[in-house]
C-alpha cells in the first residue's frame, strides 16, 4: 500500500518508494528496505486522488522513499504537477538526505555550470541578488553563458523548492542517524544547497528530526548557526514521532522552542514543525509499506556514548 497524507493548508505528502533503502534509525519507512520504486503515474496519482477529497495547492516530497533513488520518476512527477497540475513551482518540495545526483539534476533546470560550486556563491553573494535568466551574465561575468536556447528549453521544466534532512552536523553522528546516506560532508551538502537556493530563489528547507540525548545539545545549535550563517535557508524542526520498538522521545516543548529561539537571535530562521496525524501513524517517520509482515530494528546509542 502507498501512503500519503493531507496536510493543513492545501498541503500533501506523498510517496516516491514503497518501503526505502536510506534506513533512518528513527523512520519507520526504511525498516524493510526497498521494496519497490513508484512510477512517476503512481506518484501523481496520489495527487489526483487526494484532489477528490481537497484543494491541493502544496505538494511535498517527503512520504515513504528517498526522492533521490526514484529521480527520473520524481522529477516526471514534479513537472506534470507543475505543469498540468497547476502547482507552483516553489510549492512542490524535492527532499533528500543529500546526493549529488539530485543537485546536478537540479542544476541543470536552472541551465548553470555545476563545475565550481564555490565560485557561484561567491559571485551571487558579490552581485547581491539571487542568479536568475535576467542576471545570469552581469552576475557571472568572465564565466561561460549557457546558449540563449537553453533557457527556453529549460522553461519548460519545473524548478522545485529543495529540503535537505540534515539532523546532525557532526559526520559521524549523521553517519549513524542516517546510515546509509551518501557519504558527503555537511559542509558539501549546504554549499550545493546555497548555489541552488540563489539560482532559484527559493531557501533551502533544512529539516531536522529531534531526538532527546541525540541531537538536541548546545553544540549542534551551534554547529547549526555557524553552517546556515549567511544562506539562503530556513530550519525545520521537527519533533521525533513515536514508533513501535524504537527507543527515542522527542525533546520537551520548552527545550524545542528554545533552540529555535537561540537560532532566530542569530539570524537563522527557524520553526518547529510538529506533524500532523499521529494518531493514526501518519506523521513524518511513521509512514511504512502497511503490507509488511517483518521488520528489522535499527538500534542507536545516545549521543554521550558515541563519543566516549
């Protein structure tokens, strides 16, 4: 069974996999592996369908699946809703935990070089705008243009809003939360993020799971401020969801609201995003093939032990 859920405010989640490989330690989705991908019809059928009950004027990418496994379908998908579907661009959200395929691909639409990711945010952050068709050449002067027919090819494709699940800023914190994530350094991850971001216009939606003991210390609100100072971002917290066999909690209110505080004092935007549907398991991380008999357990140790 593909599961989606209806979210305030014309929202959906939908799937791209039933089942899925990146195995999140506190994500009910991956504790079966992979069981299938979904073509992009099934992806936006979940749409259509949903359309029957509502106005859906948001689409999330966020369901069961890593978007970046399923990226032809994904991306099928993305420019059917964007265009046939009526949605607004920024409103369809493309979320990975991170790899380069999906950042190459992305790139591509917005018919910039890939080769020197550092350059182009230098040189956004010089012209004091974000890179765009009208700017593109007085903003990246001395770089290659692409040909004025790219642009009119590229018109054609949709440019989605990206979210990137980061949930730690430490490598091997991360490494353990999301095991098996591409291995790219959270550095490399916010600098192809940031080009995308000024290219599109569109912030960067960093999402974080909060975990009690795990990765909700001082440290990690720091670590965050240094990494987002100065980007095109926002934070996404979202407390930890419960599921069967797993031993994390979510942070208590009082702690959540004050790391968001501590982050908004330093000019990082951020906002607790608690989900809805809990109550039938249909919160962010509770999503998972209905039909599976089995599970496997993922076990973690507290923050405090790893680095002992």
């Amino acid at each position: 069974m593909v599961e989606s859920v209806l979210l305030p405010r014309g929202g959906l989640c939908v799937s791209t996999q039933v089942g899925c490989a990146v195995g999140c330690v506190f994500c009910m989705s991956g504790r079966d592996g992979l069981i299938r991908q979904l073509g992009s019809a099934e992806i936006v059928a979940q749409v259509v369908l949903a359309r029957k009950r509502r106005k859906v004027e948001k689409v999330v990418f966020m369901g069961m699946g890593e978007p970046a496994h399923n990226l032809d379908n994904v991306l099928e998908a993305i420019d059917v809703l964007g265009t046939l579907g009526g949605i607004g661009h920024k409103e369809l959200v493309l979320s990975t935990v991170g790899d380069v395929r999906v950042f190459e691909r992305l790139m591509e639409r917005c018919d910039l070089q890939t080769n020197s990711y550092s350059e182009l945010i230098r040189r956004s952050r010089e012209s004091g705008s974000p890179v765009n068709q009208t700017n593109w050449i007085p903003a990246f002067a001395g770089m290659t243009p692409p040909p004025s027919s790219a642009f009119t090819s590229a018109a054609r494709l949709v440019r989605p809003a990206l979210a990137l699940s980061l949930h730690s800023t430490n490598a091997e914190l991360r490494a353990k939360l999301l095991p098996h994530a591409p291995d790219i350094s959270v550095e490399e991850l916010v600098e192809r993020a940031e080009v995308y971001a000024r290219a599109t216009g569109y912030p960067t939606q960093y999402q974080w799971t909060l975990i009690e003991g795990v990765n909700d210390s001082d440290v990690e609100v720091e670590r965050i401020a240094q990494l987002l100072k100065g980007k095109y971002a926002l934070m996404n917290f979202i407390p930890f969801n419960a599921v069967d066999g797993l031993p994390y909690r979510r942070p208590s209110a009082e702690r959540t609201a004050e790391m968001m505080s501590t982050l908004n004092r330093q000019g990082i935007y951020s906002r607790v995003r608690d989900s809805a549907g809990q109550e039938v398991e249909g919160a962010c991380g509770q999503l998972r093939a209905r039909a599976a008999k089995t599970s496997k357990t993922n076990t973690m140790q507290p923050a405090n032990r790893i680095y002992r």
